[in-house]
C-alpha cells in the first residue's frame, strides 16, 4: 500500500512520509540475528547462499 501511496504522490516525493506514517500507525520493533556464526552460516548454506558474511559476534 506504501508503494502505491508513494508512486500516486500522496506521501511526499522523499522515503520520509512513508516511514513518518508507519511509525505513527505502528509500533516499531527491532530484530536482531541471535546465536552462533556456525549456526547462521549452516543456515545460509541450506538456503544456498554459499559462503556469505556474518557480522553475529556470539561465540562460535
């Protein structure tokens, strides 16, 4: 719906008007990878993505 609202010119040319209107319709959550870095890249192999970087810093 963002996308269409933008693209029709009804949220400001800028990405602002979007973000200003999902931050004061709901609330905001963070999400941040938890657990090891051999548990995230065993992950990215099963999914096929090979040898990608993980910037996680729990122990290994």
């Amino acid at each position: 719906m963002l996308v269409q609202a933008r693209a029709h010119g009804d949220t400001g040319e800028s990405l602002d008007g979007p973000r200003a209107l999902v931050a004061r319709a709901q609330p905001l959550s963070r999400y941040e990878p938890r657990g090891t870095t051999r548990a995230w890249r065993a992950a990215g192999q099963r999914l096929g993505l090979g040898q990608t970087p993980v910037a996680v810093t729990a122990e290994e």
